[in-house]
C-alpha cells in the first residue's frame, strides 16, 4: 500500500529525480521480514521516511537536498534488508546448533549399570 501511495505522488515530483533505486529497495526489505526484526524495522522506517521527504524536496525545486535524502534512503533500506538476513541466519544457526546438540545426545551411547 505504501508503494502505491508513493507511486502516485511520484507523477507529480520533477521527472529528473530517480526513485527506482529507493522504492525497489524498500519492497525489498518488506519481503524480507525487515518489519519483524527491531533493528531492521528502524531503517525500513527511516527509508520510507527520507523517500518521502525527497520528494517533498524535489516538489520545491530543492534538487540536492532531493538527492542527498533519495540516497540515504536507498541506503537504510538496504541495511534493513541486510540486517533483515543476518537476523534469520542467526536463527538457521541457533537451530542448526540445536540439532547437533540433540543428534549427539540421541546418539551417544547409554552407560551400562554393571549390577
């Protein structure tokens, strides 16, 4: 929803100003769960945030602030996703850990009690 809220607003900003980069970074930190994870909630956040602010920067002719803003934006976003991917393989590890540990322990042998 907030990509297509955006999209509009779009049509109506300076044709010069390059959101792709920012936008597409943005849906890809929601595909991957960035809302989920705390830190990597922060900067999907902050992406949206600063997207907007950009193209309120172009709509008043402020072309570097636009870009200065576009960049940083694209940039939490893409921490997001990254934080969003470290957070799950740090999940797959603790769970591969898991298994291991109960491998060992369904496969160590059982002390015999000598009576």
């Amino acid at each position: 929803m907030f990509i297509i809220a955006i999209s509009i607003v779009l049509g109506c900003t300076s044709p010069l100003l390059r959101t792709e980069a920012s936008t597409s970074g943005i849906r890809a930190a929601e595909e991957v769960g960035a809302a989920g994870v705390p830190q990597a909630s922060l900067h999907l956040l902050l992406a949206k945030e600063e997207l907007e602010k950009a193209i309120e920067f172009s709509k008043n002719d402020e072309r570097k602030k636009a870009e200065s803003m576009l960049l940083r934006s694209e940039v939490d976003a893409e921490l997001a996703v990254a934080l969003s991917r470290e957070d799950t393989e740090k999940i797959e590890g603790r769970a591969a850990v898991a298994r291991v540990r109960q491998l060992r322990q369904d496969n160590s042998p059982t002390p015999v009690n000598p009576l």
